[in-house]
C-alpha cells in the first residue's frame, strides 16, 4: 500500500477486531431425567440442588473486519442492538434451563446450560448478525469459557491461586553474577507470591450433559497435583524439580503444564494453555495447542500483555 493511499484512505480497509462487552444475570439448574438422584448428585454436585442457582455472566463478543470510511469495522449500535435483542434481553434475569428450547431437557437433543454449551448456543444465535471470531463467557471472575464457531469444540478456564516463596539463583555460579542476571531476585533468603493461576482446556462439548469434562475432577487435578503441593512453599527447597531447576515464572508453568497434561487427558480434554501471574506485571503463558488457538487473539492478547 502506498504512503499517499494509506494517507487519503487512513485504515479504510485495514483489517481489525473489535470487542463488545455485555452482562446478564440468569440461573440455571443441573439435572438430568434419565439419571437417578444420587446419580445427578455425584455428577453434578450443589449445581444440581433445586430449583436451581445464579450467576452474573460477562459476554465478551471479538468480531472481525475491515475498516469502512468512517474508521469502524461495525456500528457500535447495530453491534450493541443485536446482542441485546438475541442474548441478553432474552437472558437477563431468566431461569436458562425454560428459556431456549436447546435447553429443553425432556427433549432427546436438550443439553445442559454449561458456560460452555451456552457461549457456544449465543454464537449460533449471533453468528448471522455479526462476524464473530471469537466469545468469551464468564460464569464467575474464575470461570470462563471461549468458543470459536468449531462445531462442539470449546476452552474451559479454571482460575485459582497459591502462594510461594523462591530465590532465582544459579548453583554453578557466584552470587555477584546471579545478583546481576537476577537482580533483588537473587537475594539469599528469597521472596514471595501471590501467584494466580489459570488453567485453559480444550475439548468438546457433551451433546447431553454440557461440559467438555468433569468439572469438579478438573478442580480436583488442579488441586490435587498443583494447589496443594505447591501452596505455602518456599518452592527451591520443598519442591524437588526446583532443587535443581530455577523457579522462574517461565520454569514454574512449564512445570505445571508438564504436570496436568496427562491426568487432563484422562479425563477426556486437552491441556491448552497455562498462564501464571507472578505479580500485577509479570506473568507467562505456555501454549500447548499453537494450531488449536486463535493466533490474531493471541497476538493481540500479547500486546495487551506486555503494556500491563
Ligand atoms: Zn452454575
Ligand atoms: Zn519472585
């Protein structure tokens, strides 16, 4: 493109994604007909408890395109008008299981209003409105599920945290050099975190039940083989893969990453990403799915990243 072009046109059409972001408050119950009491109790545990319970979802709606003449890839208000009309004036303050007929249980193809079976249910229901790439539906600030158009396919985010100490400091080498490759992190007696940790899966959804797996064994793996072995720790001496190994942030969520991956799997999803937050400014994310992830989202969730 030539300078006098992009000059006359600025970033008509360039292309861009563009976010809208939309709350709605619903309830929703998990049960199923065909399974006994006890056995929708031990699937579904409190969620199950009649006549249901709430939570105050936040849709984040990323659609594509080109810039038009007027520097906009969409009028906000017809973008703000379609969501409205097709999820959340329909939503808000509903009980989710009586309100689309996706989620009439009693019918063979009903499914259960998971975060997941909703998000991916939103995007057919705004797909020939807007050009979407991607929706990103939070249950709570710790749970939140991200759906691209892929058939039954979705990402399920857990957040949780744990607090650590470390010292970042190489054996082989003295502690003036470590002071200068590390900085204050290399100081002998070591510091502390409040790390958070978010856990992203992949899999698909169960035409029936909703979920990509079982979400109380994924909190149970996470806690089980991260929360509970490393929380309270000063992680170079009470956790042997750091006895050798420096507890970076990079080193800690790989470490994780290598660590959930397989019990994942045996629960029927993918380990996607892995992200750690050390502090407000500084965190990592292992990606373990490149091909499986939205690129554009990634790089613009980068650029986010490294402005914080
Ligand atoms: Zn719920
Ligand atoms: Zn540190």
């Amino acid at each position: 493109m030539s300078l006098t072009h992009s000059k006359s046109k600025h970033g008509e059409g360039r292309e861009c994604v563009i976010t809208r972001r939309a709350c709605f408050s619903s309830s929703h119950r998990y049960w199923l007909p065909e399974k006994s009491p006890k056995e929708n109790i031990a699937l579904f545990g409190k969620c199950s408890i009649a006549p249901g319970h709430g939570h105050n979802y936040e849709l984040v709606v990323s659609m594509g395109g080109e810039l038009d003449a007027y520097g906009m890839v969409l009028n906000l208000s017809d973008v703000k008008h379609s969501i409205k009309d097709k999820v959340t004036e329909p939503l808000d303050f509903r009980f989710l299981n009586d309100v689309w007929p996706e989620f009439d249980i009693t019918q063979e193809k009903g499914i259960l209003p998971t975060t997941e079976a909703l998000v991916s249910i939103i995007w057919n229901r705004l797909k020939d409105d807007l050009p979407l790439t991607s929706l990103r539906l939070y249950e709570s600030p710790t749970l939140w599920a991200d759906y691209y158009g892929k058939k039954m396919e979705a990402l399920l985010t857990i957040q949780t945290h744990f607090n650590a100490a470390h010292r970042l400091a190489k054996d082989d080498i003295s502690l003036s050099e470590n002071k200068k490759i590390y900085g204050k992190c290399a100081r002998v007696n070591g510091h502390g975190h409040n790390y958070f940790l978010d856990v992203t899966v992949r899999g698909e959804i169960d035409p029936r039940t909703g979920m990509i797996c079982d979400l109380p064994s994924l909190q149970k793996i996470i806690n089980d083989f991260v929360v509970e072995p490393l929380d309270h720790t000063f992680l170079n001496k009470d956790i042997e893969y750091f006895k050798t190994c420096v507890p970076t942030c990079e080193n800690i969520a790989l470490y994780i990453s290598d660590i959930l991956s397989d019990p994942i799997k045996k629960i029927g999803a993918n380990l996607n990403k892995i992200k750690l937050q050390e502090s407000p400014n500084n965190a990592a994310e292992i990606y373990l799915e490149q091909s499986n992830s939205n690129s554009l989202q990634i790089n613009l969730e980068k650029k986010i990243f490294t402005q914080v």
